[in-house]
C-alpha cells in the first residue's frame, strides 16, 4: 500500500509539470490581460505601460521559468487584477465548492445505489423501465435547465427554498441547508443517473452468479443478497464510476454554481478566463489536476477493501 | 421546438409575476439584516483603483470609499464637495482651494493639502482631462494644511470642471503615501483608505462575487441636499453590499424574491417581466443616457481613407441600429450629435451626415473615396448583447453598400486585446469596432477623449490624427465664456463628422430595478448615499 502511495505521489510530478506547460503556453496563444485591466478608454500607451509592470512583455520561456521556480515554492502566485495571492482566492472559494461537491456525491450515491439494485432486481419490470427513463432524463436534460425548474418551482412559486446565494454552515447551519439543497438537487441528477445505470449493469451480472444461487438456496432474505452478497461484489465497476464521475462534477459545479450564484471555485475559474487572469487560471487547473490524481488514488485504495484480491 | 435558456426563465419569471401575491416575500429573504442595502451591480469588481484603470465599477467603487474636492450637480455645474470654497486670482492663474472643516481619512488622520497634492498629480498622469489640464499647470503646491495651490502657465478655462469631472478618470483624493504611488504601480485590497461616505470592508470582499461597504460613522456631509455628486452624502444605511450575479435570470429572481434591493442595469429582453413583479419599481436615473459608437483605426486601410470612413457613417441608420440593438423605443433615442442629446453642447452642426442616411449614398461616397473591394475587419464583439447586435447589423449594411468585410466574431476581453493592435489587417489589425459610453463621458470636446486627435502621441485606440481638431479643443479649452465654448464644440462636432474617426449610434438607457421599499435614489451614477430602506 505504501509503495501504490509513493508510486502515485512520484508518478503525480511528471503529470503535473505537463498541465503545466500545457495551460501556460496554451494561455498565452489567447492574448493578454493588459488591455482588459486598463479599461475601454485606456490608450495603447497605458496598456503598454501596464503590459511592461505586469512583466508580460518578457519572454516566454522566461515567464515560464519565473513561474515554474513559484510552484517549486508552493506559491500560485498574485492575481492580475486584484494583486491577491492565488492560493487565499482558492481558500476563499474552496468552501462552497467542496460542501457542493460533497452533498452531491453523498446524496447521488444514497439515492443512485438503491435505485440501481432496485432496477436490476425487478430487471425489465416496469420498475427498472422507471429508473432508465430517470436516468435517460438525467443524461439528457441539461444542468441549467434543471437549475431554473427547480428554482420556478420550489424558490419562486413555492417559496421554499432561497433562490440564490450561499452561507457557511458553520456560520448558520440551517441556512445553509435550504441554500444547498436546490444546487445539490441539479447537481445531483446527471450523476444519480450515472451511478444507477453502472450499479444496475454491474448488479444484473451478479445476480446470475453460482453464490447468489447458494446465497437464496441457503435461505437468505432478498435484501441481504441484493446488498450483501451482490451489490458488494458489483461494487468495484460503481468505485470507478463514482471516482470518474468527479471530472463530471467539477464541470457541472461551473453551471450550478452561476446558476444558484454560489461563490465557488467554479465561477473563480471562469471569471478568471474572461479576464485572462493567468496565475489565478494556471493555479486552478494545476489543483484541479491535483485533486484529480488524488481521488483516482483513493479509488485505487478503495479497490483493495471491496476487493481483497486486488493488489497493487 | 427549440428554448433558450433566457426564453425559459423569462417564461419561468412571467408566472412569478402572476403567481406571487403582493409583498409576499420569502422568509428567507426577509431575514436579511436590517439596514443593509444589497446591490447587483453591472459587472464585478476586481480591479480597485479608480485612478488607474477607467472601469465604471471601479469609478462606482471609487465613489464609495473616496471624496472629491469638487463634484458635478444633476445640472452638471460644478460644486465644492471636499473644498470649502475656491479663489481664483484675477489673472486667474492662480487658484487658491481651501478643505472644508471635519474631513478625515477612514483611519481617522485629518485630511490636509499635502494628501490632495500628490492625489492630483497621480490622477493628472492618468486620465485624459488630467493630462490637458497639467499642460498648463506651473505647480501644485500646498499653503499650509487646509489649501491647495494650483498656478497656471497660461489662463485655463477648464480647471474646476477637470478636477470636479463626474466620470473616469475620477480625481478621488486620497492619502499622501497611496497617492504617491506610480499610476502603474495599482493600489490593492489593503490601500482601500479614503474619506468618502463608507468604508471599504477588506475582510468581507470576495474578488469577483462580493464588495462589502460599512457606514463611515464620522463622515461629515455638505449641508446642501444630494445632486448628482455634489451636495451632502448622507447614508442611510449601515451598510452596502454588491454581489455579483454572473447569470442575469438568476438576479432577477433574486430582486422578485426579494433577496436583493437593487439591481442597477436590467437587460432589456428581462423588462417587460420585471416590470410586471410585484413589490419591484423600474425607474431610469441615468438622464445622460449611454452613447453607442463605432470607432475606426485610421492607421489601418481601408478606414484610413476619410472617405470610407464618411461613407460607412452615411450608410448607418442609427434609428434601425437601436431597434435592433435595444429593440424598446421607450429605451433609445435617435442622437445626430456627437454631445449627448439634450445637454449644454448638443448641436446640429455637421450632422446631416448621419441625420439623413442613406445607402444609394453611401455607395456613391464609397465610390468616390477610391474603394476598391480592400477586406474591412469588424470586431464583432459576442458577449455584450448590445453591441454584438450593432456589429451584426453593420456588417450587413456594409456589405449591402458593396464593402468587403470579415466580421470576426470574438468576445470583448479579445477585441479590448486586439484594438491595440496597429499592424495593417493581414497582420492581426483592425478597422472597426463597438463600443458605447456613459453620456458623462461625452459631454463636452474636451472630456470626450474619442474625439483627441493626437494620432499615435495620445489619442484613442485608432489613433486619429486631426490637428485642426486639436486646435479646436485647446480654443474650447481656453474660451472664456459659455457662448464661445458652445460656438467652437459646435466646430469641434463639425470636424468630427467631416473626419468621421467615429460613428455614433444613438442613446440608449438601462434602467434599474429595486423594490418598492427602496427609496432616495439619486439621478447620477449608481451612488449608494442618499438611500433610504424601509
């Protein structure tokens, strides 16, 4: 296990430093930021000026280098625009952006495992017709449409829910909750349908197995081997999904969050896209890169405990 | 059958206007804490420094935290804000300003000369009006804590007007150890230290999705009442928040709800819903209106011949280029002057060019300027639908008089990057694109820097080169009386139109939604003083 770690941690370095080189150069082929920050009425003079102080006028490689040394620092370095280091912009946008991610895949995987089990159990019953319509919905149906239905129906006609906004839940944990839940829902729906589609799949190719026969022949209840004995040897392909899924999520958290106006990491990232923000660009894709290799790690760790014949 | 997104929550917000009753907000929102005032404001704040960079965010943002030392009232007369009072020699070369009793900076030293100094030097480095104004400036010195000594070279008839102007670059006034700063050099989140009416919240600002402004306990308002920038700031309101919605359905949902007060600039397709909300006002308190334009680079071929310039000036029709771009006529108005319609130097001189347009013209001018099918780059901004929707409709005007053009389709971080290109077409460069200005902004010919003809030395992004022109503005900029000033900017439009470095548009207004317990709003730019909430 120690050794899977450290290959991994080792393996991560070479990968990162190729997203590296990728997002700088391919940033630099979209121009530069000086004439956004200068403003509409600025001369070319005052953009120059500001190009010169920015130091973009340097040469590439030299920008580049001057960059990678930051990294080797742990520094992100400074915002463009607003001159705040990129790592307090990441720390404050995490928070909103991770309690998003986390209530989605909790709830996705609460509400998809059942549904898929259920599907695969009643397989071509009209039950398991049900559960594909939802998740051919969830598929199809975009996630800022289902933001705005929900927002019609549950924010502004039934006043349930605030349409917008986010508040820390160690703040005002109540709050919070009616803020997260409409986000979450959209969120959640692509990825229920992910997770119940592959559970079903995996489930249904069990349950034609030898041990499941001597499971019911034994005179175990139903639920015990749909849960106990099935669903525990169907779940390394659901480990994957919901792992792979995740690359899913941070694109849909880009549309959740502008949708509900949520002030994540989602919205950092796009805005500073507009902007030609650099640092603040380089330094979330360099995370989200991050983020990327260490979930795959633990799914790889998650591996061997579903499945102890699996070893690295 | 296909929806859009907008079409989709426009329908979605229809029946919120028909479903919710009557001041039936949300709990949630009405637990907003009392006297707090959140605002939508029309785009993010993320630059901070209003004398360096020319944003209206930032000039807005500039107006919370700094103060002036003269202001512009609703009548666009200029007022003492932070001064007291002005003498003015009798060769009027010198101007003595005196500070008024009870400013102090936010971290509570006294406001003295020696901080407003260095504050008009920076400021006179970076807008355009600042700069003519330094051409005639001796020095700026201080006479002790509470004057400031401004003495000229040569008589100027603009001094007050410049260092009182009401839009970018504004001359906020500032501490002597941020205003010494170079202009390059952009203050950031920890210099935010004025003297304004609020409070700059440093520890609640999120770059790109909230500003936060407290009260400023001890400000100490003007008596006169509040008018455009001038006269008393007072605040009404513990405290002002601008949160940024990046989705327009999304904040005007949040302004139904309730959830915020304020939302400062509707988009147009969204009106007819908002205006049906209940609880929810719509009112216009931009008097000035925005100017669209057109800018050509008259360094690049084909626009620097004049004569295709003039041409595609004739060939637009601003009343079918604000139907389309703005759609309501409520919303726009035709304007054949390049002053905003309706203020002190609106005029007709000239004007003819654009007043009675016309295709069968336009392609005898285009003719008669030498055109010969050489490719018109249009950058065709995508993201701001009101210019997106002025290229699109140019460019087929264009092609109906015979022109060559490659509209290029880009978002405006791209076209704001691309304008300053000077390179010949084949090469990146450009020959047009849109924009549109504040009516503050064009008021007269020397604050409308569209209108410099400095060339390469210090014009606009296209830079036109006119010295008749220059010699104009200065004449403007030096006449003694209000009527020589209307005679020569009548002049100044009128070699304007004949060199046509511009084409102007019309006059457009966005007007801003807040909810019915919202009151004290001023005509002016979104200021936040003056606001009652009930």
């Amino acid at each position: 296990m120690i050794r899977l770690v450290l290959t991994r941690v080792l393996s991560a370095i070479p990968v990162m430093g190729v997203v590296a080189l990728i997002v700088f150069f391919m940033l630099r082929l979209s121009g530069d930021p000086a004439a956004i920050l200068a403003g509409d009425t600025a001369s070319s003079e005052q953009v120059e000026r500001i190009r010169v102080s920015l130091g973009l006028t340097k040469p590439l490689y030299e920008q580049f280098f001057g960059w990678i040394m930051q990294l080797l620092r742990f520094d992100l370095g400074t915002s463009l625009f607003t001159g705040l280091p990129v790592t307090s912009l990441i720390a404050q946008r995490i928070e909103p952006t991770a309690m998003l991610a986390l209530s989605t895949i909790v709830f996705s995987v609460l509400v998809a495992v059942p549904m898929g089990v259920l599907a695969a159990w009643k397989a071509n019953s009209w039950i398991d017709r049900l559960v594909m319509v939802i998740c051919v919905l969830g598929f199809s149906v975009p996630v800022f449409v289902m933001g705005y239905f929900l927002i019609f129906n549950f924010a502004i006609t039934l006043r349930w829910f605030p349409v917008q906004g986010y508040t820390s839940p160690f703040v005002d944990f109540g709050r919070f909750v009616s803020q997260i839940t409409l986000p979450t829902l959209t969120l959640s729906f692509i990825y229920v349908a992910l997770i119940a589609r592959i559970t079903r799949a995996s489930v249904i190719e069990v349950l034609g197995e030898d041990y499941i026969r001597t499971a019911r022949a034994k005179g175990q209840v139903e639920i015990k081997v749909l849960f106990r004995h099935a669903l525990k040897n169907a779940a390394v392909p659901i480990v994957t999904v919901i792992g792979l899924g995740v690359a899913l999520l941070i694109g849909g958290v880009v549309v959740t969050e502008s949708v509900y106006n949520i002030p994540g990491l989602g919205r950092l990232v796009v805005d500073a896209i507009t902007r030609r923000d650099y640092p603040i660009i380089q330094g979330l894709i360099l995370f989200f890169a991050l983020i990327y290799i260490v979930l795959n790690l633990i799914i790889d760790i998650i591996y061997t405990i579903v499945d102890p014949r699996i070893r690295y | 059958m296909s929806i859009s997104r907008r079409e989709l929550m426009a329908g979605a917000a229809a029946l919120t206007g028909g479903l919710a009753l009557p001041g039936s907000q949300s709990a949630l929102a009405q637990a907003a804490p009392k006297g707090t005032l959140r605002v939508i404001p029309h785009a993010a704040l993320t630059t901070l420094d209003p004398v360096a960079t020319t944003g209206y965010i930032v000039r807005n943002h500039g107006y919370m935290v700094w103060d002036t030392l003269f202001a512009q009232d609703e009548q666009l007369a200029v007022k003492p804000q932070m001064a007291s009072g002005v003498e003015i020699s009798a060769d009027k070369l010198t101007y003595r300003i005196t500070l008024r009793d009870g400013l102090s900076w936010h971290d509570d030293t006294a406001v003295t000369s020696a901080d407003c100094v260095p504050s008009l030097i920076r400021w006179g480095q970076a807008d355009g009006m600042g700069r003519r104004l330094f051409t005639y400036i001796e020095s700026v010195s201080t006479d002790g804590p509470k004057v400031i000594v401004i003495k000229l070279k040569r008589p100027y008839g603009l001094v007050l007007e410049s260092i009182g102007k009401l839009s970018t670059n504004v001359p906020f006034m500032m501490p002597k150890r941020f205003a010494e700063k170079a202009v390059t050099d952009r203050l950031g989140a920890d210099d935010m230290m004025g003297s304004g009416p609020f409070r700059w919240n440093k520890a609640e600002y999120r770059p790109g999705a909230r500003v936060v402004y407290d009260r400023n306990p001890k400000y100490v308002p003007r008596s006169e009442p509040a008018s455009n920038a001038a006269g008393g700031k007072n605040v009404f309101v513990e405290r002002v928040e601008w949160v940024n919605f990046p989705d327009p359905n999304t904040a005007l949902n949040a302004l139904v709800s309730g959830e915020v007060d304020y939302y400062e600039q509707i988009p147009a397709d969204l009106l007819p819903i908002v205006s049906r909300a209940p609880g929810v006002k719509v009112a216009n308190f931009n008097p000035l209106g925005n100017l669209g334009m057109a800018r050509f680079n008259s360094l690049a071929g084909p626009t620097n011949n004049p004569g295709v310039r003039r041409a595609i000036a004739k060939a637009i029709n601003q009343s079918e280029l604000l139907k389309v771009a703005i759609g309501n006529p409520e919303f726009y108005k035709t304007c054949h002057s390049v002053y905003p319609c309706g203020t002190t130097f609106d005029s007709t001189a000239g004007s003819d060019l654009m007043a009675k347009s016309s295709l069968d013209e336009a392609r005898a001018m285009l003719r008669a300027s030498g055109y010969n099918g050489e490719k018109l780059v249009l950058l065709a901004t995508t993201d701001i639908p009101v210019q997106s929707a002025m290229a699109q409709y140019t460019a087929d005007v264009l092609k109906r008089i015979g022109m060559n053009v490659d509209a290029q389709a880009m978002d405006w971080a791209t076209v704001l990057q691309r304008r300053t290109s000077k390179n010949p077409i084949d090469q990146g460069g450009w020959n047009m694109f849109f924009t549109w200005w504040e009516g503050a902004d064009l008021l007269d010919p020397v604050i409308q820097f569209a209108l410099s003809g400095l060339g390469e030395q210090g014009a606009w992004v296209g830079w036109s080169k006119d010295d008749e022109a220059e010699i104009l503005r200065t004449a403007y900029a030096e006449a003694a009386t209000l009527d020589q000033q209307k005679q020569i900017a009548a002049q100044v439009q009128a070699r304007a139109f004949e060199q046509s470095f511009n084409v102007y548009t019309g006059m457009f207004y966005v007007p801003t939604g807040f909810r019915e317990n919202i009151s004290g709003i001023l005509n002016a730019p979104p200021f936040f003083w003056n606001i009652k909430k009930a």
